[in-house]
C-alpha cells in the first residue's frame, strides 16, 4: 500500500510542472481593470448593449462579431470590446460622428480561446452598459 | 498600397440609414506569433479608421490585433444630400490610405 501511495504521489508530482505552458494570455482581472477605468465613477448595468456572436466557434482566426446599442446615435459616447482569454485584451474600440445611421459596427474578430467577450459602451449622459457573450473556441487563433 | 472593396448603395433615401461594407486586404500581423526559427515576427496591423460624409464625421475606430486578418467592417450612415464617402486608414508604418465612394441621395 505505501508503495501504491509513492507512485500516486510521484505521479501527480510529474503532472503538475506542464500544467503552466499556456501561451501568454489576459487574465478577466486585466479586463475588469481596463473596463473600471473606462467607466470611472459611473456604475455598469447589463442592458441596452447587445453583444451578438456565435456561441460555438468553429475557427477562432475570423469570427462575426455585431455591436449595437439600444440607444439614440447621439447619446453614444463610445463601444470597446474586450477578449479576457486572448494575449492582448482589448479587440475594438468605435466612437460615432453626427453623420452615423445608428449606433452599431460589425467587424470580424480573433479569439485565441474559449472565453468571455464583453463590450461596454458609454453614453453621453456618463451611464454605462454592457454585455457579455461565454464562447467555447474549437481552432483557436494561432498565436504561436 | 493595399487592394480595398467597399460596398456602397449607388442610391439611397434622404435622412434614411444604410449599410457600407468594407473589407481591406491586410495580414493584421499581430505580434504575437513566431516564424519556424522562433523569431518574434513583427506587429503590422491597421490601427486606425476613420469614416467621413462630406466632411461630416460618420465613425472612427481604434483596431487592435485582436481584429481578423483582412479586416471587415460594416456600419450604417445617413445622409441628406448627394456626396462623397471617404475612407481612411493608417497602418503601424504610419502608412495612410484613403478610399472613396460616391453616394446620390434621391
């Protein structure tokens, strides 16, 4: 039995060194950073902002990506995305000019994981809104 | 000089959104990658855009290398009389390209 509990323990022992050979990679506390300081003092509520992407994806190297807000175009300050599993966090940031149609952007973006996406956007009157998509990533994007 | 399509509607309604598409043909190099002798391979991505109506702003964005190669963007303008559509990027080299379109508004 002692030796049966030596080759467990040995075992798990020779395990545990390969576990921290990820890429570099963001973290969700960087994230949270990024977005307290793009929202300052104002508090962050879960509405008005649609995020639209795939749940599933197939191939992370070109992935659909729709933001919109619910919202006058005026009254829209700004929309930044952020990707917390990808080495470099912060995937867009689209402010709108008077001559905008509505205040939303599409664009095809680079997901190096599974992960969480989040797009915030600040309006004009200092509130901020976001949301946030969990995504599962087959083929992840090559970073190495 | 890098190859750009843009889709644009010849005719539009006065005061009513459309949609202009526009897909660059740029690797988006992210710096992140390695080459077979493990060098880092340089970042060379488009890292700015800005969409103008007649001089009237339409929408600007900062890109990251988070955006797929050949980036695609869609939005929406409005406008209120017949112009010009101008499309403006910059890439890490400093390098500015600029694309137009013309739109009549009937």
């Amino acid at each position: 039995m002692m030796r049966r509990r030596f080759l467990v323990l040995t075992g798990s022992g020779l395990i545990v060194p390969l576990a921290p050979m990820h890429p570099a990679r963001a973290t969700p506390v960087q994230v949270a950073a990024l977005i307290a300081e793009l929202v300052g003092d104002a508090t962050l509520r879960d509405e008005r902002v649609k995020l639209d992407l795939p749940v599933m994806v197939e191939n992370g190297n070109s992935v659909g990506m729709t933001v919109s807000v619910d919202a006058a175009l005026g009254d829209v300050r700004s929309i930044d995305v952020f990707a917390e599993g990808n080495p470099l966090p912060h995937v867009l940031r689209v402010r709108f000019g008077p001559r905008a149609g509505a205040p939303r952007i599409a664009t095809r973006i680079r997901l190096a994981t599974s992960q969480t996406v989040t797009a915030v956007a600040k309006l004009a009157d200092g509130s901020c809104w976001r949301d946030r998509v969990d995504l599962l990533v087959t083929l992840a994007a090559c970073i190495d | 000089m890098v190859r750009v399509l843009i889709s644009v509607p010849k005719r539009v309604k006065r005061g009513e959104a459309f949609d202009v598409k526009l897909l660059i043909s740029h690797p988006m190099e992210s710096g992140q990658r390695r080459d077979a002798m493990g060098e880092a391979i340089p970042r060379d991505i488009i890292n700015s855009f800005v969409c103008t109506y007649n001089d009237d702003e339409v929408l600007r964005a900062d890109l990251f290398p988070a955006i797929a190669a050949n980036p695609f963007l869609s939005f929406a303008v409005t406008a209120e009389q017949s112009g010009t559509l101008t499309m403006t990027f910059i890439d890490d080299h400093g390098v500015v390209q600029t694309e137009t379109a013309s739109v009549t508004v009937e």
